[in-house]
C-alpha cells in the first residue's frame, strides 16, 4: 500500500509540472510582449530600409554657369537616409536663378554645394592643349595641381616646374589625334581662380611647358 501511495504521488508531482499554463500564467504574458514587440521591431527596420525619397540627378552633363531647369535635370528615387540634406531633392526652394558652381556629370546627384544663386562666381574656364598620356583618373569634376616649367632662352629646353596652384577643377577633358600631322593630345578646360588667371595665361602666351598632375584629395570635398 504504502508503494502504491508514493507512486500516486509521483504520478500527481508529474502532471502538475507539464499541466499547460494557464492565460493569466506570467511567463506566458512576458512571451506574448516581446513576439509583439519584436515582430514591430522588424516592421520598423524593414520600412526604414525602403523608405525612399526623391532627388534632382542631372540628365546632362551640366557645366560651370549653367542654368538648373528641367531640361537638364531629371527626378529619381533614392535611399539617402540622414544624407538627404546634402543633396537637391524636390522639397527644396530651387529659384529660377540656380546655377552649377562646378561641372556636374550626367546621372550624378546634384550636391546642394555645388549650387549659387548668382552669376557665375570667381572662376574662368582655360583651355589648355597636354600630351595624351594623361592619367585616366583626370576627367571632369575632378581636381589637379597645375605646374609650370618656363622655356630656357635656347629655346629647346625648359626650367624646374614651379607649381602654380593646387586643386584646380576640371570642367571637360577632350581628346584629340590624327589629322594630317599624326599628332595626339589632350584638351583640357580647367577652372582657375581670378589671381592664377594672368600667369596661366602667361605661360600659354610664352610656349611654356605646363604639366597637371591628379590630386585625389579632391574626392573628398
């Protein structure tokens, strides 16, 4: 008898252990929260992940002066989160009278920077003829440092390069070749401050040598 008592009594411990939990049960409760609390998590993540906006990219290639209007811009949906602010989107108070401070490529985001509201500022553009060899990493809105090397008197030689300024933007780059002669080259039209103009224009007018090598700080601005 007294076997068969504590083996009921084992069989009574047992069920009460794996009896299902009642609703009113806590642990149950605290479940309940953080499912709920964690399927609303994700919902917020993934809806701020897709969330979307909409910015001005350029249609055309857009040069220094130009005027910004609908014929060279264009609308896009983009992912800028916080980055937003930095760049035109059609909230903004464009103004008829905006226009690109710098060269802007075709399908390039339009940096609010990159924008006056004014004439044109400071710079003029200078064209300068260069050897072809140049690095492929010069190419429009990017920036080099324009050296000058004077030609000696006899006239087959020239002096130590002198630089003439750093981060010189660049508003086009064209290639050129053949032709009867056979020669190649490189048409550059560069962006230069009021106080460079005279002895760029100088060295051009004189036959000096005048070498542009690529500043990759200029990707940072």
């Amino acid at each position: 008898m007294i076997t068969e008592q504590i083996a009921q009594d084992a069989r009574t411990t047992s069920a009460s252990r794996v009896r299902r939990p009642s609703w009113k049960d806590p642990r149950l409760a605290l479940g309940a929260v953080l499912v709920v609390a964690s399927v609303a998590g994700t919902v917020y993540l993934v809806g701020e992940l897709h969330q979307t906006s909409t910015v001005y990219v350029s249609s055309t290639n857009i040069t220094l002066g130009e005027k910004l209007t609908s014929e060279n811009m264009k609308t896009q949906e983009v992912q800028l989160g916080e980055t937003l602010e930095n760049y035109l989107h059609t909230d903004a108070q464009l103004g008829q009278d905006a226009r690109a401070n710098t060269f802007i490529s075709e399908g390039q985001l339009i940096p609010v920077t990159s924008i006056i509201h004014s004439e044109v500022g400071s710079r003029r553009p200078v064209n300068v003829d260069l050897p072809a060899d140049l690095s492929s990493s010069i190419t429009p809105g990017s920036f080099v440092d324009v050296w000058i090397a004077k030609r000696e008197t006899s006239g087959s030689t020239y002096g130590v390069p002198e630089k003439l300024s750093s981060m010189v933007e660049v508003a086009a780059r064209v290639e050129s070749g053949g032709g009867l002669v056979g020669t190649q080259g490189t048409n550059l039209e560069l962006l230069v401050e009021p106080n460079q103009l005279e002895p760029l224009l100088q060295a051009l007018a004189n036959e000096s040598r005048i070498i542009v090598v690529y500043n990759p700080a200029g990707t940072e601005q």
